[in-house]
C-alpha cells in the first residue's frame, strides 16, 4: 500500500460521485470517474464541466469520465460514491477490483459507515476504510475516515493523504453504521423537526440557533446542501432512533413538493432572484401535519428553541463516546465545528457540555422526557459521568 495519492477511481455517476470527483480535480489529482451507462456519463461531464468552469483546463484534463473499468487499472486509491442499488453498485466495485492493483486502498463515503460489513466480499479487508465527505464536498474542510477491525495502518495513513491534498482536516472515526457528523447532524435535524412540527417556523429555529452562536441554522444549511443530499440521511436514523408514534413527516413532504433548495429555487425557504425569503407554504404543512398527528402547537420562545436542540446534540455526543463511534470527546468538538458550524468560541459541543456541566443536562432531558421518554432518553453514559463528576472529555476514563 501507499499513501501517496497520484490517481483516484471514483465508481459512481451520481450526486455523491460527481461531488467526490470535482473535489479531486480541484486538488489536481488524476481522476477516472466510473458510471455505468452512456446517459450518466453525458450528465457527470457535463455537471462537472459547468462546476470547474472557472479552474483551468488542465485540471479538467485531470478527469476522465468512463464506463470501461480498465482505464483505472493505475489507481491506488478506489472510492465507492455509488447512489445506486446496492447490488448495482456491489456489481460495479467487483469488476473494478479485477482491474486494479493488489495494493490499492477501497474506500466507501456512503452514508452507512459500517467497514466490516463493506469489506466482507472483498478479497483483502485489510485495505478498506471509510472516507465520509461532508456536504458540500468540495467546500467542507472536514473528511472523517473510518476502520474496521482488520483494517491496515496503511490504508488509514492514505486516506490523511486524501485529506491533506484536498486541504481537509482528516477525524479518525470507530466502525458503525453512520459517521459522527452525519449521527450529530440527524439527532440536531429531528429536535428541530419536534420544534417545528409543534410550533415554531423554519426561520424562528434558524434565528434562535444563529443566536446562540452557530454560523448558520439547520434548516438554511439544508437548503444550501440541498434537501435531496440531507433525506437519506434523516431516513437513516428514523429507522434506528426515531419513536415511530413521533415521527415528523415534513421533510418527506418537501420532497414530494420538488423542495430541494436553492438550486430548486425553494427548500425551507424561497430563492426569487436568489433572495432568501420566508415560505408560508413551509408553515402551513406544519400547522396540518400537526393537525393531522393531533397535536397541540405551542409558541417556543428562542431560549427553549436552543435548550432542545444543544440538549439532543449533547445527549447523542454522549453515546457516541461510548459506543466508539468516537475516539475522544475533542474530535466530536471538531467535528460539531467543521460540519455542524457550532460556535467556535463555545469550543464545540463536547467542551460545551462539560463547561455547564453534565448533571445540568441530565436535569434539562428529565424534564422533556415527560412529554416524550423515547426522545428524550438520557443516555446511561451521560449519567454516569455526573455520578463519578467526570468531563465528558474523560470519556475513556470510565468503566463499562
């Protein structure tokens, strides 16, 4: 194996795909981008052509766009970006691997961050690792890499190579289902989901947030991304968080509408003119969703917009620390900073937390979890660390 990144193959014609693929071109490293049919090939071309507009022709010239596996053969590094069936895109990676050399190291960015499981039909687990690209790709500076169990020192030692070409600051991440920030980003989504679905605006949450510190609200940062990128994820972790008597369904009704965002023209809110503005349409689907779940909507004032979403961000750093998913408490801080645009000078979520204190938190989630125990669940490890007066950041430092 090696870690110095001459040639990429990134398999898959989609969003994730084309995002990884312009990212690489930018850095000036050569990339074979592998779709699997003519009309993806005409569309990957032509949307990154349009987004490497302004760079020079000779890092287009860095990229080629193919169907015929043999044309990566040079690569050391294969990243699977496929959208695609999983049996698609099972069946693509298993024909590139004939190609390309024995030593080359096999990434996945897709959302579902379980190596093991990845590696498992591949011939050598031991140079596979995950490469979770935060959205937008080829802007967010943070790249988290994740291991398996028999994952080499060698495949880890490339992807800190990938991520210091494409100047992202590389995190480190345990094998589980889904990446840090992507666990961070949902837990935030849905307790501002709750707050919307029962009485706040998009743009009440957005302000309350902003107000406490961060760069930007949740639903605005949806909006730039684009919804379509952000509902997988939030699907995700339904299906393994969610109390399904709880669900909020207006993203799925956004996405019904054609809701994308900015580059649909209208997401959470509306772009005339490319202008942000305030969408009623947005809050009356709020107003007959909750009709419809039978809920009473309530006036949330900033102050208690803020106490739900912080809490939910805290209480899931909390299993996360424990359940390996993270190395330490200060790479949850980066990553809360780099992907979640948590206020820098709060020293992210983590420090966040055990400047105020864990047993102040633990009192906060009590008192929501009256209206909703499954949600509001405290996690056993948070408890812990208030019974012994241990920082988050002693994570390690507890027993079982």
């Amino acid at each position: 194996m090696t870690a110095d990144i001459k040639c990429v193959a990134v398999v898959g014609g989609g969003e994730t795909g084309i995002g990884v693929a312009s990212a690489l071109i930018d850095a000036g490293i050569a990339t074979v981008l592998i779709v699997g049919d003519v009309e993806s090939e005409h569309r990957a071309r032509d949307v990154i052509g349009r987004r490497a507009a302004s760079c020079a022709l000779l890092q287009l010239a860095e990229l080629t766009v193919t169907q015929d596996y043999c044309k990566a053969k040079s690569a050391i590094l294969v990243i699977d970006a496929t959208d695609d069936d999983p049996d698609v895109a099972r069946s693509m990676l298993s024909e590139l691997m004939k190609t390309i050399s024995d030593d080359a190291v096999i990434a996945t960015c897709l959302g579902d961050m379980d190596i093991d499981r990845f590696a498992k039909d591949l011939h050598d687990p031991n140079r596979v690792i995950g490469l979770h690209f935060v959205a937008p790709v080829r802007t967010a500076r943070l790249l988290e890499i994740a291991r398996g169990k028999r994952t080499h020192p060698h495949a880890i030692a490339a992807g800190f190579a990938m991520a210091k070409r494409l100047h992202k600051i590389p995190v480190v991440v345990g094998n589980g289902s889904e990446s840090i920030a992507n666990r961070l980003l949902a837990c935030a989504y849905e307790a501002a989901d709750r707050v919307f679905m029962d009485g706040s605006t998009p743009w009440e949450v957005d302000e309350a947030l902003v107000d406490f510190g961060f760069a930007v609200g949740p639903y605005e940062a949806q909006d730039l991304v684009g919804l379509d990128i952000v509902h997988p994820m939030r699907q995700r972790y339904r299906a393994l968080k969610s109390n399904p008597q709880r669900a909020v369904p207006i993203a799925d009704r956004m996405m019904e509408l054609g809701k994308y965002g900015r580059k649909s023209g209208a997401g959470w809110y509306r772009y005339p003119g490319g202008m942000k503005v305030d969408d009623p349409i947005v809050a009356d689907l709020a107003i007959e969703e909750s009709y419809l779940a039978g809920r009473t909507r309530t006036d949330y004032d900033p102050e208690e917009i803020q106490r739900r979403v912080i809490c939910a961000m805290i209480n899931e750093t909390a299993k996360l620390l424990r359940d390996g998913t993270a190395r330490s408490a200060a790479d949850v801080d980066l990553v809360s900073v780099l992907a979640l645009h948590f206020p820098r000078w709060r020293g992210g979520v983590a420090y966040y937390a055990d400047t105020v204190g864990a047993h102040h938190f633990i009192s906060e989630l009590e008192d929501l979890a009256v209206e909703d125990p499954t949600a509001w669940s405290v996690s056993p490890f948070l408890q812990r660390c208030a019974a012994r007066g241990l920082p988050l950041a002693s994570a390690f430092d507890l027993a079982p």
